[in-house]
C-alpha cells in the first residue's frame, strides 16, 4: 500500500537525486521490494507555488566513500555511525525518470512531463 513520508533529500545532480534512510528501517524493507517512488519538491512560496514531481526507480548505493561524506556533512548521523557503523545506512540514487512541473497558473493545464 501507499506511503508518503518527508525526506532529507541529499544531492540532486547530474547523476541522480540522492536520499538516505536506515537499513532498520521501514522505508528501506519498501524500497527493496519495491523501488518505484515519486518524490514532491516546492519552492515554499504559499503565494508563487511551484511544485515539481519526480517519478522513477531507485537503487541502492553500497558506496562507503559516498556515506562517509553525507556523515560528514550531516552533523546528527554522526553518534548513529560511531556507534553502528556505515553498514546500517542505506543511500538510494533515482537515475532518469520523469518530471512534471505544477504551479496554479497550470492547474488545468495538459500534463507536459519532462525525461530525466
């Protein structure tokens, strides 16, 4: 069934939308029986609202030099990870997908989606 939940997003680049999530975790046991996600960004501008949607698939990123700079630059990880090790974080990648772009100037507009 569905779930919704917020996320630290990490990086968005040209290689991909990364996040991260405990390997105990929920999100983690979902994402490996099923990778299929969308994601929901807004500009937090209540009076210029723009929303973008995000759909795709991601993977699992077993990349110790990568969590080790999202421990890095995460300042709340770090008693998770002297403690438990980088074993526990799981880091996913959405590579490609599609994109669409909603604001209330397009409410009713046809759908244009964007590849990724």
């Amino acid at each position: 069934k569905p779930h919704v939940r917020g996320m630290l997003m990490y990086r968005a680049d040209e290689h991909g939308i990364l996040f991260h999530t405990g390997k105990i975790k929920d999100l983690h046991q979902q994402l490996t029986a099923n990778p299929n996600v969308e994601m929901s960004f807004n500009n937090g501008k209540f009076e210029d609202l723009v929303q973008v949607r995000v759909s795709g698939r991601v993977e699992l990123v077993e990349d110790l030099e990568l969590k080790k700079e999202i421990v890095q630059k995460r300042e709340f990880m770090k008693p998770w990870v002297e403690k438990a090790g980088y074993g526990p974080l799981a880091v996913y990648r959405m590579k490609g997908g599609s994109a669409i772009v909603w604001t209330m100037g397009t409410n009713f507009a046809p759908k244009v989606f964007v590849e990724l």
